[in-house]
C-alpha cells in the first residue's frame, strides 16, 4: 500500500502481492504481479516501465487515476477497469493486453499509435490518434474521438465492433482526406458519426 505522496518501484522479478495506491504517490512497476491493482484517486499515478508489467491471466487492475503505458506494456491481466476520472495513456508501439478492458463514464483511454489486445467496452471516451488498433471485440456506447485537427488518423479493429456510441473523426472537404476506422471483424448497431471540418 502506498499512501499519501510518496513513490515506490517495483522493479524486475515477480511481487508476490497486489498493489494498492491510495494518494498523490507514483508507483513505477515492471517485472511480473501475482496479486490485484488499485489505483485509487484522481492523483494516483502507476507508471509502467520499459520491461513491462505482466499478470497472471487472472488479476484485475483498477484506475481511478493515470495509467501511463508511454514507456512499457502492461500484459496478461484479466479485467482491466478505468473509473470515473480515470485515464490510461498508451504511447507508441505500446499495448495492453488483457482479457477484457472496461472504460466507465467520465473515463478516458488515449491511443497513440498504440493498441489494445482485450475484449473492449468503452461507456467513456475513447481518444485515438496515429494509426492505432484494437486487437479484439469493441462495444462502443460512449464516444471514439479521431478529432484532433488533422486527417489520416486510421484506428484498426480486429474483431467484432458494435453499440450506438459516437465516432468523432476530422474531414477535409477540399481534398477529401479523413480519418478512418477499419471494422475487420464487422460492424454492428447504429454507428452515429461527427465530423470535423478541418
């Protein structure tokens, strides 16, 4: 347990334990988690590093604060769930993988050029950028955002995409340039698409 502001690491080898962090404090993990992981406010940090952060195909993680998989992935988890506030960033070339992932109202999950291996539900806001995937089914009943600014953002989804959520995505209307999303394993539901004239 890491209360209040302090930081703790947990680097290489496999803890034995979960990890719970209820305050202002930063936990760095890499290596391997046999237990549970809770982060718990708005000022919650777990940074992953660049070896990664693996489960046991069976842990769960919840987020009620910042995820940040910008340097390192986070793998074989069971259920991964983004809280109210909740954000997890995932950077370039990284990945969570879980069995399912779930991002509850007023969440956010950023995608940048990253990808997702789970079953994904997204209630909250799913905001993606570059070319980005989802390895997996997708239920979209919040909003998926590709409005930055600029055309020829591309997210990928691998397995079946459904819901009546909000596609949000950047058009040129002199060039005909756009963003896209690439439904590999099919799409169904109401599909509502806003665009954003740039």
């Amino acid at each position: 347990t890491n209360n209040g502001s302090a930081n703790v690491t947990v680097n290489g080898g496999i803890f034995t334990g979960g990890l719970l962090n209820t305050g202002a404090g930063v936990i760095a993990a890499s290596g391997g988690v046999a237990g549970n992981i809770s982060n718990v406010n708005a000022a919650s940090t777990i940074n992953v590093g660049a070896a990664g952060l693996s489960g046991n195909g069976a842990n769960l993680l919840a987020n009620a604060g910042k995820l940040d998989l910008t340097v390192g992935d986070l793998s074989g988890f069971g259920t991964v769930t983004n809280k109210n506030d909740g954000k997890i960033d995932i950077g370039s070339g990284r990945s969570l993988g879980a069995a399912t992932l779930n991002n509850l109202a007023g969440a956010q999950v950023v995608l940048t050029s990253g990808t997702v291996a789970a079953a994904f539900s997204n209630f909250g806001t799913l905001t993606s950028s570059g070319s980005s995937t989802i390895n997996g089914s997708y239920v979209n009943t919040g909003t998926t955002s590709m409005a930055n600014g600029t055309t020829g953002d591309v997210l990928t989804i691998s397995g079946a995409a459904s819901g009546n959520g909000i596609y949000a995505m950047d058009i040129n209307l002199s060039t005909g340039a756009s963003d896209q999303i690439v439904g590999n394993g099919g799409i169904t539901g109401t599909i509502n698409l806003a665009f954003d004239v740039v």
